[in-house]
C-alpha cells in the first residue's frame, strides 16, 4: 500500500517537533474539557499540538457537544439558525481547535470567526453520478465560511474509512466542494486514520468523497456505530435499533427524530471491528423477541432521509434480553449487547415530556387520577418542598378508596399553581417512571 500512495500525501512528515511544544496539562471537571496548552513557535512555524491526531481518533476527555478545544480550554460554540442546523465559533487565538464530537478541526494563524452548516449529500450529490462514477459519501457534508480570510491555514475534515486498511487505496480520496459551477474535486494534503486534511483550504459546501475504480469489487471498510432506543409500554416494550456509519450528524438527526416520539436512547458500544458499504447484517436476539425487518443492509443516507432500523418487540420486559447483529454472507457475529429491566427503569425515569408540565398534567389528568398507586413516597416528597401541610397529606391519607385519594392529591396540587405541578411532575417520574414514561407515549 505504501508504494500506490501518491506523493501529495505525506505520512513522513512530523505534526510537531519535540521542541515546538513545553508544556501540556489536561484537567477533567464535571464532564467538561479544560486544557492548556503552552505552545512555542518551531522552525516550521507549525501550531498542531502533539495530542492533535489523538483528540482526532477520539481519545479526548469528556467535553460538551457544543465545544471545541483551543489551545487555552475549550470554546463555546453558538446555534445561530437551529431550522439550518447553522453554528458560529469564534478562535480568539492562534492555535489548532476541534469539535470532538464531530471530528471538525481547524489550524488557525489568527483570531477568526467560523460559521458551520451541516447539510446533506442527496440534495447535491446526484444518484446517477454516485452510481455511474462509483462515489462514496464518507463523510459529513459541511457548509463552512470564515471572517477574516486566509487565517485558516489547515481544516481536518472528518471520514468513516477505516484505516489503515489493505483494502483502501489513499488515492482514493478526495474533498468535493460545491460551488455555483457544480461539484469541484479536490485532493487532501495528507490522510490521516479519521480525517483528511486541506492546507490553505478555501472554503465552500465541503465533504470527503470516496472514488473506488470500477470493477475492482471492493468492499469498503468503514466506522460504524448501533444505536438502540427504548420505547415503552406496558404491554409491549419495543426497541428501535439503528446500524449506520459513525457520522455525528447522522446521529444527531437520528435522536431528533425519535425525540419525537419520545425514544430514548440506550448506552450501547459500537461493532469493534469495521463493516463494510453494502453489505447485510441479520438482527436477531432472545428467543421472544419479535424483530421487523430481520435484515439491515449497511448504507449511508443523509441527514433529513429517513433512515432504515429495525424495530424489536419485547413484550413485558422482566427479564434481561440480548440482541445480536450478524454478517449475513460469513454469519460473523459483529455486535451483541444486554438489556436489562433495571435499566429501562432508570432511562423512563429520566426522558423528558414533549408537552409542558402543566399541560402534560392536565392530558393526563384522567389517567393519573386511575392509575397512580401507593402515594405515602409522593405525599412526602410534597411535604419536604412545601408543597402540602402535615393536615393535607393526612386528608388525602383519609379518603376512602385510591382512586379518591388520587382525586383529593391532583385537586390540591392543581390549586397551588404551575410551580407545584412540577414539583408533583418530577416526584411521579423518580416514584413511577413506567407509568409516566407510558403516558408520554400516548401524547403522540
């Protein structure tokens, strides 16, 4: 492989001299990243940090979705147009910045403001044209302008190809802009394991393409990740479980998506070892289990196309289920996870309503007033917050049957106002997370 790499790419070349760097701490606190980086200019006026290619391959501390990380600690990232999906940064200072959570980075001179879009490769990309020249998106499609110009003198693009690999040949890749003359294709300076790099970029409607050869066969090899999100109900849990190259914007348009239907995604690992573009993975699991379609082809489609997942049902989950994720065509198990109803609980009680606290109360009003069971955990979380007097909780203890009991307490709650109805919201979701978790399903 490394005869057939083309001679733009440079492996040889150092990211950092030993002497171009004197210092560098790293502190964690509360799940955001603090760095700082003390950096001294080398002959070759270079400014990527060494741990630049490790933040890269995603070996960072835990850092907030909307920050990057500069030289002096991390930097808050604006939403500016949330319809666009459209965010502005400003890097008050030379340096290298990455957003993790994207794989984004920039190699700045100067302090300069960047404006971000994601956007999606089926509004510009044509299907004959992926077809007919043998393209793959691998990559994000990002809409990138800066101010002032010619201070950027390096952007890290992010790639799902998975490197190195034997399979890959680096000449392969290329940076597609769109501009008003159609698609304009460019090689990167040098390849790296998850992400390619332009030098003195221009700026435009940019992305990693992949040309593989016609005829050569070839499967490619990418980065990928399982989502899993949990649906409840009490008669039939059911699961929607997600196979798609790991592109961060995919992922966040997969959780806004179920966000709508009050998914909640569930802590999972990704497959260990690459899949391939085009290949097809069976879903199966515990011997009950109910999975529509059992069969997932591996694909990309972009942010805004409705993405393929399987959905699983589960029926009343009261003991722990597996689900596995097989290669079709060598029956090699590529992904296996647990669920556990100990888990479910803990996730149902931390998803948040669509509606508004009072107006998810009042839908529910009927529900809560049948269904609401032992009150002695509630009455006293109320009384701790001042919600009810010692003379309340004893009149509601007192009424003759639950379902008056649960009449009297919503009565009461309801009378106080707003503030109240959250504090009774927020005990029913830590004492009684099915049923609230099921009621927010039926607010569809």
């Amino acid at each position: 492989l490394q005869n057939e790499i083309p001679s733009y790419i440079n492996f040889d070349k150092p990211i950092l001299s030993e002497h171009s760097i004197s210092e560098t701490s790293v502190v964690q606190d509360r799940g955001i990243c603090s760095m700082q980086i003390i950096l001294t200019w080398s002959e070759e006026k270079t400014l990527v940090p060494l741990w630049a290619p490790k933040l890269s391959s995603r070996a960072v501390p835990a850092c907030q979705s909307n920050q990057f990380l500069g030289p002096e600690g991390h930097v808050d990232i604006e939403l500016i147009d949330e319809s666009a999906n459209r965010y502005s940064v400003h890097f008050p200072m030379a340096g290298f910045y990455l957003w993790p959570v994207t794989g984004l980075g920039f190699l700045v001179t100067a302090p300069v403001t960047v404006r971000i879009a994601f956007d999606s490769w089926g509004q510009h990309l044509d299907l004959k044209l992926q077809h007919e020249k043998q393209w793959v998106v691998a990559g994000p499609l990002f809409d990138v302008s800066v101010e002032p110009e010619g201070v950027i003198t390096e952007i890290h693009l992010p790639h799902i190809i998975s490197l190195p690999a034997n399979e890959v040949d680096i000449s392969w890749f290329h940076v597609a802009h769109f501009k008003d003359e159609g698609m304009v294709l460019e090689r990167p300076a040098r390849v790296e394991p998850f992400y390619a790099v332009l030098e003195n970029p221009s700026f435009s409607l940019m992305g990693i393409l992949l040309r593989i050869v016609s005829g050569t066969g070839v499967s490619v090899p990418i980065t990928s990740t399982a989502l899993i999100y949990y649906h409840f109900h009490p008669e039939d849990t059911k699961f929607h479980l997600y196979l798609i190259p790991s592109d961060s914007s995919l992922i966040k348009a997969i959780d806004d998506e179920e966000a709508k239907f009050h998914g909640v995604r569930l802590q999972t690992s990704p497959p260990v070892d690459p899949l391939n573009f085009g290949s097809r993975y069976i879903v199966s699991g515990s011997a009950h289990l109910e999975i529509m379609p059992q069969e997932l082809k591996l694909s990309y489609r972009s942010p805004g196309e409705t993405q393929v997942f399987s959905k699983v049902f589960a029926g009343r989950i009261k003991e722990p289920i597996v689900l596995e994720v097989t290669e079709k065509r060598h029956k090699t198990l590529v992904w296996r996870t647990l669920v556990k109803p100990v888990e479910l609980q803990f996730q149902a009680a931390s998803a948040p309503p669509a509606l508004s606290v009072v107006a998810f109360m009042k839908e529910h009003r009927r529900h809560l007033q049948a269904r609401l069971g032992d009150l002695n955990g509630i009455l006293d979380d109320l009384q701790d917050n001042e919600v009810l007097t010692e003379e309340e909780k004893e009149l509601v203890q007192q009424s003759p049957t639950q379902q008056r009991k649960n009449e009297t307490l919503l009565k009461m709650v309801e009378r106080k106002g707003p503030q109240a109805l959250e504090i009774l919201f927020k005990s029913l979701n830590q004492r009684d997370p099915y049923l609230m978790s099921y009621l927010s399903q039926q607010s569809l």
